[in-house]
C-alpha cells in the first residue's frame, strides 16, 4: 500500500454515513426557530399596537396569503442554493405570479375606493416604519438561515445570502400579518414587498462575507 492510499485510508476511517434528509432536517430546525423568534417578537410589540380590532377580513387573507406564498417559495429555493450549483429553480416566477395578483387586487380596491382615501390605502399610518418591522421580525430566521447554508455547501455565496434573507423577510412579514392593522392593499403591495427585498438585500451582502469558501 502506497503513502497515499494510507492517508486516504486515515481520512476516511471516522466517516460515519449521513442521514440522506439530512439538509431538510436542518432547514426544518431553521424555519421553526425563524418562525418562533418572529412570533415571539410579534408577542412583545402587540401591547404597543391599539389599532388591532380596526383590521377587516380581507385584507388580513390578502396579507397572509401573499406573505405565506413567498415564504414557501423561498425556503423551497433555500434548500436548492444551499447544494453545489444550486439555483432558485421556479422561485422568481412564483413570485412575480404573486406580486402581480396583489398589485392587480390593489388596482381594483382602487377604483371601487373614492380618492379621499388613497392616503390610507396606499400609505396607512404605517408605512415609515413596517418594512423596517418585517426586517427586525424576520431577524432570527435570518440567524437560523445562515446557519442552515453554513453547514451546506452553496457555491454561490451571494445568491444563498438573498435567498436566506427573502426567507427571512417572507417569515417576519409572515408573522407581522397576524397583526397588521392596515387595510390597503396597495400599502401590501408596497411595502410588503419592500421590507422582503430589503431583508433579501441584507442578506446577500452577509452572504458575500460569510459564505465564502
């Protein structure tokens, strides 16, 4: 037996086999830590928030739908980044299907509304601050995110990063539905979208310096 043939023999000698849904595993811890920080963030900030009972059926539905059709989405393109060469698969598509309804609902609420109340369509008495909301919400899904691809092997460090801070951000606006007290549709489409993409921004920046072989 040759030197390399022992050395290989003394790298592989501890090798114990891996459980092969071993990744999902891990990514089901992420997204059920994610989830609970968000909750628990959500618990801690309803005692400030007086509004809750002014919230109609509808827009809750809308707002819980959009934010839980990107959440899957993207935890789906998160077990995909997170192999070598993994891309996002349908994740871009599903997401501009589902913008696109919610910008198409958000055009009609418009037009059956009279124009006195675009302001609080559009902006509500929220907007200045719920993105930045959706980004601190999904801030533990975030942690768990990035531990989740650090023990995976993504290739594309800053693709990975985006798609574990849009995760995040579908987790924390996902959570922050439960108890949005805005009504507009067009303040969904907006600034929904806004704090994902922001925490999808973030995200790939960490993702750039933490994910780098």
């Amino acid at each position: 037996m040759t030197k390399n043939d022992e050395f290989i023999e003394a790298l592989v000698s501890d090798l114990t086999p891996v459980h092969r849904h071993a990744l999902r595993m891990r990514l089901a811890v992420a997204i059920v830590v994610g989830v609970i920080g968000a909750a628990a963030a959500l618990l801690i900030s309803i005692p400030f928030r007086p509004h809750l009972h002014q919230v109609t059926v509808a827009a809750f539905w809308v707002k819980f739908l959009y934010t839980a059709i990107l959440m899957s989405a993207t935890i789906v393109a998160l077990e995909r980044v997170a192999r070598p060469d993994g891309s996002t698969g349908s994740m871009g598509r599903v997401l501009a299907v589902a913008f696109a309804i919610v910008v198409l609902l958000a055009v009609v609420q418009l037009a059956l509304s009279p124009a006195s109340s675009y302001p609080g369509l559009i902006v509500g008495y929220s907007a200045s601050f719920c993105p930045f909301l959706i980004v601190a919400f999904g801030i533990p899904a975030f942690c768990a995110n990035m531990w989740f691809l650090r023990r995976a092997a993504p290739t594309r460090p800053v693709l990975a990063g985006f798609v574990a801070g849009a995760c995040a951000g579908g987790v924390g606006g996902w959570v922050y539905s439960w108890a949005c007290v805005e009504n507009g549709i067009p303040f969904i489409a907006i600034w929904y979208t806004l704090g994902i993409l922001l925490s999808g921004l973030f995200g790939s920046l960490a993702g750039k310096v933490s994910l780098r072989w």
